[in-house]
C-alpha cells in the first residue's frame, strides 16, 4: 500500500517538473474521459409539466387582458373560470356531466368487455381468428361516427344509440390490443403448464390471461380515449343534455367562453380517465420489473 | 419407476435431428446427456416428457410411478418458467391447485418443499425480488412438490453466472444425497456432466446419435471439484466432442 502511494507521489513530482517547462499547459496526459453515456434515457421531472401550463395560461391573460389577442379568438381564461363557476352554481355542470359519463361508462364498459373476450377467444382458438380477424380488420378503419344514422335507425334516437356507438369504437380497438396481447405470453409458461399437467382452464385462467393483462392495459388507454371522442360526436349529434350537446349549442350562439369551458371538462375527463387507469394498472401490474 | 428410450429417431421436414437412440434411465440415478450445441438434446428430453412426439421410437415407462406423484415426468426449464405475477408460495401451489388436495394438504406440501429447498423465508416474495439462482431453487421446489418420478433437468444452471451454478450444483448434490431421486440432466457443460452423471451420454453433432456412455462408480456425494478421476474423466470427454463441437459450430444454421 505504502509503496503504491509512493509510486504515484514519484509520478506526480514528475509531471509538476514536466510541466514546469511549459507553464498553462493542460499537460500531456492528464485528460479526464468525457462522460458520453447515458443513451436516451428519459426520467420524469414532475415540475415542468405544471410549469407549462401555467405559464401558457398566463401568457394567454395577458395576451387578452392587454387586447394583443382579439377576444374574437380566445376567449380570457379568467372569464373562462366564470364560466365554470357559474356551471356550478347553477347546477348546468351536473345536469350535462352526469349524461355524458353514464353514457361513457356503459359504452365503453361493454365495448372494453366484449373486446376482451372475442380477443381472448381469437387469441386461443384458431378457428375463431381465422373468422374474425377478417370481419375486425373490416370494422376497424370505418370512421364509426358515419354510422350514428344507422345505429339512430336500429336503437332508436335516445341512449341505446349512443351506447351502441360508443362501445363499437372501443371494441375493435381492443379485440386488437387484447388478441395481440395473448400472442404475446411467454410460451415457455405455456410449455411449463403443460408439463406440469395442468388442466386447459387453468392454463387459460392462470398463465394467458394474467400474462395478457399488460397488453389489455395499453389497449384499454386506447379505447377509453376513442370512447371520449366518440360520447361528444355522438351528443353533438343528438342529444340535448351531456358536454357534447354544451358544446355544440355554445358555438353555434359563439359563446367561447363556454366553449372553452366544455373543453377543458374533456380534457379533464381525459385526464381522470388515463390517473385512474394508472392506479389501477400499478396494483394489477405489481409483480412487472 | 425406469424409463426406457427405446430407438427413437426424428426428423423436421427433410432435416434429420436424432438418429436412433437407446437410453436406459434407471431409477434413482442421474443420467447426463451431453453433446454439441444443436445436437438435438434439448429435444430428446422434451420426447422423454411427452412434450413432443417423435417421428419414430417410443419412450417406455417401465413399472409404476411411486405412491403420490402427482406429475411422473417433471420438467426443470433453463429460463426457470415462473410467473412473474405469483409469490413463491404461489408459483409452487400453481402446480398443486388442480389436484384438489384441500388447502391445507397443499399448504404443507408448499411448507415442506420451501424448507428442502433452503427458501422458507422467501414464501412471499415475487420473482422479480430474486437472484437468478434464487428463482432455479424455487423452480426445483416446485418440480419437488409434485413428487415427481423423473426429473427431466434442461440445461438448469445455464442461464446462471458460474458462482451460483457451484454452489446450486451442491446443493442438487445435497438433495440428491438425501432423496436419491431419478433425474435426466441436458447440458453442455462438461464439469457439471461429470459431478453429477451417474452415467454420462455423449451425443453427436446433427443428427444427434449417441457417441458413447461413460459410467462413473464414485457416489455423487463424494466426488470433489478437484478430483483427479474426474478430471481426467472430463479430459477425455472433451476429446471425444472436441471435433464435434468444432464442426457444430461451422454449420450453417438452416434456414
């Protein structure tokens, strides 16, 4: 040890005399290795998101309060937040909200299941995929608002076609999700079931669909977000209650303010939607590395 | 129970993958097979556990499975094959569950089997929270809770770093001591081939036949990793599949 710490003392003596002759010189052999790693590693900053907001909704203010953008545009946000606060008071808020969420939440509750399990099915049985993968494949690209006549034809002008319309465009998007998760399961599970004996349900039901549910999660993000879209087309379309309706009756008067008001609850919706799927998916996805 | 290998070939499409093998695996003795990689190992083991069926030849079961096997022919995965999303406890109780034993028999299985296994305190945790060692001994308890007849062991130390294959290689040794269970080993590590054969079988490259079975009298329990035999024993192994290994490794893999 001793002799170590001798040896690099030695050598530092010898590059002070070295570079004694050449004085500021960074010396010939002593430069650090720049740090180049690192990839394209993301990692969460929890702050610049808020920041953003705020600073845009701020500039936004001060762009209308100063007249620098026309209140023909935009409308201010402090008047926006009237808005809000009068939704509230006058109890309008509820009376649109409560429609709009029972229609997402039926929609897309029996869109989501009924994608899980024609996906399920299609993932295990290969007479199943063979049929429908074609028929999915053809729903898929149809822009399903094109079809609210129809669905308005079928279920009648009142909730039935709005649910209809709502849960076929979350269907096909998670018979995808779901079936591709399925593929997906690590076959060497599957191999150890069987080898182990176990029973074809208990294959099913303790090493596929547990293994699916990462990918059923990510389709279910998709799905619910298609969902929003589709619960306001389908009450702009026709409905006199719910945000869609709200929003539709609020540009047609140009009323921006609350326009933006409808919006924004939207987008909160979206918002609420994607958290709480977040909660649930870390409870259900503990064991993910 | 002892199994019987009984002249079996195989062949995918025109590639023909083993050629007539004969293989006795008598009970309570740890049979190796060694060979080159491709050789075909992995799938001779996967034959003699029913996970495949052969283009020719047969595996005979000869007498009954003991009293309580619930699975005879229990395989060991290289990848371990946990599921992520169960404890210990449960990945073990997954193999248990469709026997209907009640809940407390299971129980004491899962008990039993985690304190053979030195992982009584790891009962709940997730394999994500385990070392790669850690994960093959619970793979090798479960494979024990269903007091298997034949355990058919495919490649179980490859997927580790080689301090942790040793010291898992004791303990098979440890367990075989105490259980004298009848196992099929797969693998290509020569060293491991040697400690824990009863009887060493040395494949050919593609097709896969048998080169040669080497018989080593000294129990497992007594053999030392300096041992002089089975150095020499493991010398002379290498030679026999140096050539092989060689030109197994120059084929090109077929599309």
């Amino acid at each position: 040890m001793a002799d170590t710490t001798h040896h690099s003392l030695g050598a530092q003596t010898e590059r002070t005399a070295a570079g004694a002759d050449k004085p500021h010189s960074a010396g010939e052999a002593n430069t650090t290795v720049r740090y180049r790693g690192g990839g394209f590693r993301t990692h969460s900053i929890f702050w610049v998101g808020p920041v953003v907001f705020v600073v845009l909704i701020a500039v936004w203010e001060w762009g209308t309060q100063t007249g620098f953008i026309s209140n023909l545009t935009l409308p201010k946000p402090s008047d926006v937040l009237g808005t809000f606060g009068e939704l509230w008071r006058t109890g309008t808020l509820f009376e649109h909200l409560i429609p709009s969420l029972t229609r997402f939440a039926v929609g897309s509750a029996m869109g989501c299941l009924a994608g899980v399990i024609i996906g399920v099915m299609i993932g295990l049985f290969s007479h199943v995929r063979a049929g429908l993968v074609p028929v999915v494949a053809a729903i898929f690209p149809i822009p399903k608002i094109a079809l609210l006549p129809l669905f308005i034809i079928w279920f009648g002008i009142g909730e039935g076609s709005k649910y209809a319309l709502i849960a076929l465009g979350t269907f096909t998007p998670m018979v995808v999700a779901t079936y591709g998760a399925v593929d997906n399961v690590d076959r060497t599970l599957i191999r150890m079931g069987q080898s182990f004996s176990l029973s074809w349900a208990s294959i099913v039901r303790k090493i596929v669909l547990p293994g699916a549910m990462p990918g059923i999660f990510s389709g279910l993000r998709v799905s619910l977000a298609i969902g929003i879209i589709l619960l306001v087309a389908a009450e702009m379309l026709g409905a006199r209650r719910g945000i869609g309706a709200y929003i539709l009756e609020a540009g047609s008067l140009y009323d921006l303010e609350r326009l933006f008001a409808g919006v924004i609850i939207l987008s909160a919706l979206g918002v609420v939607v994607n958290f709480v799927l977040g909660l649930i998916e870390d409870r259900v996805l503990r064991w993910r590395s | 129970m002892d199994l019987r290998v009984d002249a079996l070939s195989h062949r995918y499409g025109n590639l023909e993958v083993l050629s007539d093998i004969s293989l006795d695996i008598p009970a309570g003795q740890v049979v190796s097979i060694i060979g080159p990689s491709g050789c075909g190992k992995s799938t001779l083991l996967r034959f003699i556990g029913g996970l495949e069926r052969p283009s020719e030849g047969q595996i005979i079961q000869r007498g009954q499975p003991p009293e309580g096997s619930l699975n005879p022919l229990t395989y060991v995965f290289q990848d371990f094959a946990l599921l992520p999303w169960r404890t210990v406890a449960g990945n073990i109780a997954l193999v248990l569950e469709d026997h209907g034993l009640g809940s407390a028999r299971q129980d004491e299985i899962i008990t039993n089997v985690l304190a053979r296994t030195k992982l009584s305190e790891f009962r709940d945790a997730l394999p994500k929270q385990l070392s790669g060692g850690m994960k093959q001994r619970v793979a090798i308890a479960r494979a024990l809770a269903v007091n298997p007849a034949v355990m058919l062991m495919d490649e179980p130390l490859s997927a580790l770093d080689s301090q942790t294959r040793e010291l898992l290689m004791d303990d098979l040794i440890d367990l075989w001591a105490r259980e004298r269970f009848t196992a099929v080993y797969v693998t290509h590590n020569l060293a491991e081939a040697v400690r824990l054969g009863h009887q060493i079988v040395v494949l050919s490259r593609r097709p896969g036949k048998i080169r040669e079975i080497i018989t080593i009298e000294t129990p497992l329990d007594a053999r030392r990793r300096s041992d002089p035999e089975l150095a020499s024993i493991e010398e002379r192994l290498w030679s026999v599949m140096r050539d092989e290994a060689q030109a197994a490794d120059l084929e090109l893999v077929d599309g």
